[in-house]
C-alpha cells in the first residue's frame, strides 16, 4: 500500500544533529513502478566532504518485501537503513526519532572513516 503522510511541513522546521532540512519532495524513481521515495534533503553545510555535504535521506512510498518502509540515507544504505511499521511514521514525533538515528547513524560513519 503506498504510503501518504499529511504534515510533513512540519520536520522542517526541526534539526537533525544539526542540520536543518532544506526540502522535501517525491521521487519517482522509475515512473508505473512502486519505487516513488519521499527525500529529505539537507544541504551541504561548511564543506563537500563527509558528514557536511549535501545529504538526502529516503523515506519509501511502498513496504519492502517483509511488509515494512524503508528510511536510510542515499549512498549509506547498509549502514543507515531502518525498517518502519506503517504506525512508525504516521506518529509524526517518533518518525522524526527515527529521522534522527537516521542521521546520526551516517554521522558516525562519516566520522570514523
């Protein structure tokens, strides 16, 4: 089932060890299939490399085969990617809990390499 979130808006406005959101968009990967995302983009901060480059952390629009919604970060996915119950991220809080170990997930991958 795809998924749909109502409020989103309002994750922009919150911070993610850090950084904030710069936008938030749909991406149709392959149009009639089910690969559309949700994106998260955060922009670069002071430099190119690492942890302060731009990041986009990818929320899918349809479960994975075990019945669950991948969140990860483009390019980190082995490292950063969670499996959420649909009710995961209906609750907008514990999404954005999420949306943070996320995050912090490919911080401490860009930091100890």
């Amino acid at each position: 089932m795809e998924l749909v979130i109502e409020g989103l808006d309002k994750l922009r406005h919150r911070t993610y060890h850090d950084r904030k959101m710069g936008s938030i968009r749909i991406d149709k990967r392959e149009p009639g299939t089910n690969s559309a995302s949700y994106v998260f983009t955060f922009p670069p901060v002071d430099s190119i490399d690492g942890w302060n480059k731009k990041m986009e952390v990818y929320l899918c629009k349809y479960p994975a085969p075990n019945g669950k919604y991948e969140l990860f970060v483009m390019g980190l996915h082995g490292v950063t990617c969670y499996y959420l119950e649909r009710e995961h991220i209906k609750d907008i809080d514990t999404f954005h809990n999420y949306m943070i170990s996320t995050m912090f997930k490919a911080k401490t991958y860009w930091e100890t390499i």
